[in-house]
C-alpha cells in the first residue's frame, strides 16, 4: 500500500517553505511510478489517497491539525485513523 501524501512545508526563520518536491515534479515522479507498479501488478499493490481525504475533510489547511505544516496533531491522527484510513485498511483486507 501507498499512501499519497499530503503537501508539505517547512517553518524556517525566513517564512513557510513549501517542500521543493512538490513543486518541481519529484513527487509527479514518485506518484506515477507507484501508478506504474500498481497497474502492473494489480491487486499486489494498493494507492491510498490521503492528500485528497485530508483536502475532502478540511484538515489539509487546517493549522490546528497540521502545526507545523507537516505533522499531524495527535487529534487529527486519530481522526485520520478513525474515520478513514483504519476502514480503508479493512477493505483492502476484504473485511
């Protein structure tokens, strides 16, 4: 399984700093390559898209569940966990 991951950025002295990756096309790399390797083996390998449900609930810009810009909050991982990505882990399993 693949998380799809949420944009990140960096608190520096100078100001938020958005991950470089995500702007220059090494994560468009990573996301295709993991398509590749899931189309190619269909069933092996699983995409979970937490950027997109972290957007869909609102926790995605939310500086109360992500401090930092990167981290979850103790509170939103659990929400996270509950309410989407513990259920998605059951129905990867077939449960």
């Amino acid at each position: 399984m693949w998380l799809r991951p949420p944009v990140s950025a960096l608190h520096t002295s100078s100001g938020q700093v958005v991950d470089p990756s995500f702007g220059d096309g090494r994560q468009q790399i990573i996301e295709d390559q993991v398509h590749a390797a899931a189309a190619a083996h269909p069933g092996v390998l699983s995409i979970l898209d937490l950027r997109g449900w972290l957007e869909r609930s609102g926790l995605l810009d939310d500086p109360a569940a992500r401090p930092d810009d990167m981290h979850l909050s103790e509170e939103s991982a659990t929400r996270v966990a509950t309410e989407w990505l513990g259920p998605e882990l059951l129905r990867l399993a077939g449960r």
